[in-house]
C-alpha cells in the first residue's frame, strides 16, 4: 500500500506539469478569477479537462484482484483487472472552477473513456467520475464569490475518491473481488488525489499571485498614466487634450493604437491605422456607439470594428467610456492585433486608467465652474465698492460749484477719472499698481478739497514695482477707510502715508494714519467678516481682504495695527507674479 502511494505521488508530477500548461491558457484565467465564459469557451474548458482526466487515468497503474500486483502501465483490462489512477483530479478541477456544465461534461468524458478501458469496475468508475464533478461543482456553488482554498480542494478530491470506492463497493461484482480491490488501493488513490487536488490549487495559487503583482504593477502604471495626463484633460475633452493624452498613452501601454472620441466623433488615434482614423471623423463602429450608450467597457474583435479601409491592420478592441458625474461623454480604445493579445490584466488597467481620467474630466469641469463662480463674485464685489464714494464726492462738488467753479470743475475732471477708471475695473481682473495709485489720487484729490488744507498726503512709492499687477480696487477703499473713519474728526495735522516698495521678493503695500485708531475687539473682526457699528459696516475691508486671498492666496490677507489716538496702519504683501506684459485681458 506504501508503494502504491509512493508510486502514485511520483505521477503526480506528469498532472501537476500538465496543471501548469493549463494555467497559462486565457480561458484558464477566467476560471480562476470567476469570469463568465462563453459557450466556445466552456466546450474547450469540458474537452481540456475531460482530457486532463484522461491523462490521469493513463498515468494510473493496473491492479490484478488475482494476484495483487500492480503493473506500470495501463493494458488492455482483463476481467480481474482495475485501475489506481488520478483521474478525479482533473474532474474535480472541471467542477471547482467550471461550475455543473464543465465538471460533468469533463466527468462524462473521462468517465466514458474509462469504460472503454474494460475491467470489473469499468461502470463504477465510469459513473463515479461523473459524480465527482456533479461534487466539485456542488461546492462551487456553495461557495458562490468566495475563492476556494488548498483545503477545499484538498478534502473535495479526497471525498470524491472516497465516494468512487463505496461505488465501487456497491456496483461491481463480484463483491469479494470489489472488498479486496478497495483494500488495496483505497486509501493509497483518496490520499494521492486529495494531494494532487491540492497541489493542483497551489499552482492557481501561484497565478493568483503573479496577477495580483502583475495587477499592482499595472494599478501603479495606470496611476502614473493619470497623473502625467492630468495637465491635459484638466482642459477638458478637446482636440488638443485628447491628442496628448493618447500620445502619452501610447507610450507606455503596449497597444497597436490608442484613440480617444467624444460622443460624436474622434478626437485623437495614435498608432497604426492612423493614417485612415483621422480626428474629427465621425464615429461608426457599433460598439463603440455602445459603450456610449451603455457606459460599460467592451471587448471586440475584428469584425465588430467595422473599419471600411481595405487592409485596415487593427484586429481587436477594448473600448472603456469616459464619464462625467455617471454620463458618458466619451471612449477610450486600445487597439490589438487580436483579441488573444487581450488578457485580464490588460483590461484591468483600461478599467482603472478610464476611471482615474473620468474623474480628472470632473475635476476639469468642477475647477471651471469654480473658476467662473470666483470671477462672477470678483466682479460683483468690485461693483458693490464704487457707491461708497460717489455721495461725499457730489456734496463736496455742489457745495464748490457756487464758491469756487474752477476748482469743482477740476473736481469733476477728477470724479470722472476715478468713475472711468472704477467702471474699468468691473470688466478686468488685474490691473497694475501704477493704474491703481492714480485711483487713489484722484479720489485722495476731492478728498483734500473736503479737508480743505488739513489733509497732508505722504506718498513713498518704489516706481520698480509699478509694472505688478493687483487686483483693481485693492487700495482706494482702505485709503478711503483712512479718511472717513480715521481722521475725520481731527481738526489738523491729519495724515495719511501711502508706501508700495519691493520686500522680501515680495511687493509691500501698507496704508497709514494717525487718526483716533481701532478699538481692538473691533480690529480683530476687520477684514474676516462684516462689522455692524454707526460709520459702516466693514464691506470695503471684508471685500478686498477676500479678493486678495483669492487671488495671491492667505498669505496676501490684510494685517491690521492699530493703538487709540495714534492712528492705524494697513498692511498686505502681494506676489511679484505678473506684470503688465504679461497680461492678455
């Protein structure tokens, strides 16, 4: 009995090479990984199985019940004869993987087979084998999605012999021939069965393995694929994005050709066929009208391309749709030769490098809308600033136009310029620093004539700078905040300095007074949020702190000191990011 199973352990080897060439096959993958299978594929998967089964009857070893001897190689069966094979195993593997149809259509196959043979047992194991895929199968499908371990399939070969020797013990007659044939060889073939339905598993263990590292390599190159296309379709699904995707693409992805379409035509082809898939052609293949339709990823060969060109070289397609927020606004393709260049591991990496440029179209529109949104409040901020000064300038005007004409006119010289440059900067988002102090000075200028000599303005300006540009509107409502809420009420002596000089790489923009100051529960609020009080509400400050925020980032936000009775001061830093030659608006 040792013998046997040593005997039996060593032809093991002859199943367990054939297991490996099994492994290597596309449609073995599909097994594995629990893939529906078509019926072409299920027939080849009944006939390679119920051949694996075969072999293993043909590596088995004759027993005679006549004189208990074994003979190496399978002959033509006599009467007293019968096998010690390792047939189950390759049954077993048909039901563990195929599910009903392929563990008894390989079962009927080596079962049939092995009635060929002859013997006394030639009807047991014929009809054992088709019970054991009936077996195998059944424990498939209790473990629905599950992966079924070395153990299960360890303890499903070793039952499945086992039910082949009760079997045995109940069909073949003579019983005492049966009793004597079991005794010998029983527990020799449920041992070597379970073990070569285990080692069997270990191989798809392995292969398992050797995807998942091959299928984090390909996680890694997809990642990397995005990331490097990023810049691309950040600006969206144009001509231009589509082409320098696919051209990235297509250097690392090992494809006849890569293509991108929108909902209605091509956008970008790289590769062969390139010369007859042009851009801006219309779509005409079926299935990629399709995948637009149904938004699920879709293998073709080449039939289903439907290219008119003679000749046309591509012969497979894996079509992957791009979407946004579930709509699919376009495909990817990767073309092949043929469709056996297509494996799981491919299409693993076109599913997820799909899904990570699905996602970058989002994030292109979300970033565009945020775009416009910021816009749309830059300008209604600017527009909400340009009332705080027109009522004190009329009434300043009125009340000179019958005591001083010349000089309200020069005033309304003035107003007009600071209107025309404030109506400038609602249309604009960036203005220089030397446009922006003529602002201020020309409203500083009414305001000198409301102070009538007791407002003394001290300019320190670094003319080097004055080619940055600031977003508009960022300095006259603090200099205007100077005046009517810092100095108003002085009698003389008032100032207001006005410094822009280079800091630190950095432009420094800081506005003094020496008014009656901020209280400090006050200053703390000033720029964050609105401020309730009888001069106002702190929108000028509110406004502009968030603008330059938004423009320059939290860096550039205002900073505010101040001391009761001594006047306040200003300050914000600005980038050196623009100047005025480089600006297009």
């Amino acid at each position: 009995m040792f013998e046997l199973l040593l005997t039996m352990l060593e032809r093991l080897g002859i199943i367990v090479t054939v297991a490996f060439l099994m492994t290597r096959l596309p449609f073995f993958r599909q097994l594995i990984n629990r893939q529906q299978i078509d019926r072409r594929q299920q027939i080849f998967a009944i006939l390679f199985f119920g051949f694996f089964g075969i072999i293993g009857t043909y590596t088995g070893l004759t027993f005679s019940t006549d004189t208990n001897l074994f003979n190496r190689w399978i002959t033509d069966l006599s009467e007293s004869e019968a096998i010690a094979n390792s047939r189950v195993i390759g049954i077993v593997m048909a039901g563990l993987l195929g599910g009903y149809k392929v563990g008894i259509g390989a079962g009927l196959i080596a079962g049939v087979h092995r009635m060929s043979l002859g013997g006394f047992t030639a009807f047991s194991c014929g009809f054992s084998s088709i019970i054991a895929g009936l077996l195998a199968a059944y424990i498939r499908s209790k473990y629905k999605s599950k992966r079924i371990s070395v153990t299960i399939a360890l303890l499903t070969g070793a039952l499945a012999e086992s039910i082949q020797m009760v079997i045995i013990l109940l069909t073949s007659a003579p019983f005492d021939r049966a009793l004597v044939l079991v005794e010998s060889i029983g527990i020799p073939m449920i041992l070597a069965n379970g073990i070569g339905s285990a080692l069997f598993f270990l191989i798809i263990l392995s292969l398992i393995k050797e995807e998942e590292k091959a299928g984090a390599v390909q996680a890694q190159k997809a990642l990397s694929l995005a990331e490097n296309t990023l810049s691309h379709l950040r600006k969206g699904l144009t001509l231009q994005s589509a082409e320098a995707t696919c051209k990235i693409i297509y250097r690392e992805v090992d494809a006849s050709a890569v293509s991108m379409t929108d909902q209605n035509q091509i956008l970008a082809h790289i590769g062969i066929g390139d010369d007859h898939h042009r851009p801006l052609s219309p779509i005409q293949t079926h299935v990629t009208k399709q995948v637009l339709q149904s938004g699920e990823l879709l293998v073709a060969g080449k039939d289903s391309i439907h290219c008119t060109h003679p000749g046309c070289p591509l012969g497979a397609v894996v079509i992957a749709p791009l979407k946004k927020r579930d709509i699919t606004v376009g495909t990817l393709k990767f073309y092949f030769p043929a469709e056996r260049d297509i494996n799981n591991i491919v299409i693993q990496l076109i599913k997820g490098l799909s899904s990570l440029m699905s996602h970058q179209l989002e994030i292109s529109d979300a970033e565009e809308a945020s775009k416009l949104a910021n816009e749309a409040e830059i300008k209604a901020l600017q527009a909400q600033i340009s009332p705080h000064f027109l009522f004190n300038s009329l009434n300043i005007i009125v009340s000179l136009i019958r005591t001083n004409p010349i000089k309200a006119r020069k005033l309304l010289v003035s107003l007009s310029h600071f209107f025309r440059q404030n109506l400038s900067a609602t249309t604009v988002k960036w203005t220089t620093l030397q446009d922006e102090l003529k602002h201020v000075q020309a409203y500083l200028s009414v305001e000198e004539a409301r102070f009538i000599d007791k407002l003394d303005v001290e300019y320190r300006i670094d003319e080097n700078v004055l080619h940055y540009l600031i977003p508009p509107l960022s300095l006259q409502p603090i200099v205007e905040n100077a005046v009517k809420h810092g100095i108003k009420d002085m009698e003389r002596n008032s100032k207001v300095q006005i410094s822009i000089k280079e800091h630190d790489h950095r432009i420094e923009i800081q506005i003094t007074d020496n008014g009656k100051g901020i209280p400090k529960e006050r200053m703390d609020l000033l720029g964050e949020e609105l401020v309730s009080s009888a001069s106002g509400t702190g929108l000028g400050l509110y406004n502009i702190n968030k603008r330059l925020i938004m423009m320059f980032g939290k860096e550039s936000q205002l900073h505010f000191r101040s001391q009761p009775g001594k006047g306040t001061t200003v300050l914000f830093f600005i980038d050196k990011r623009l100047k005025k030659d480089d600006w297009n608006e």
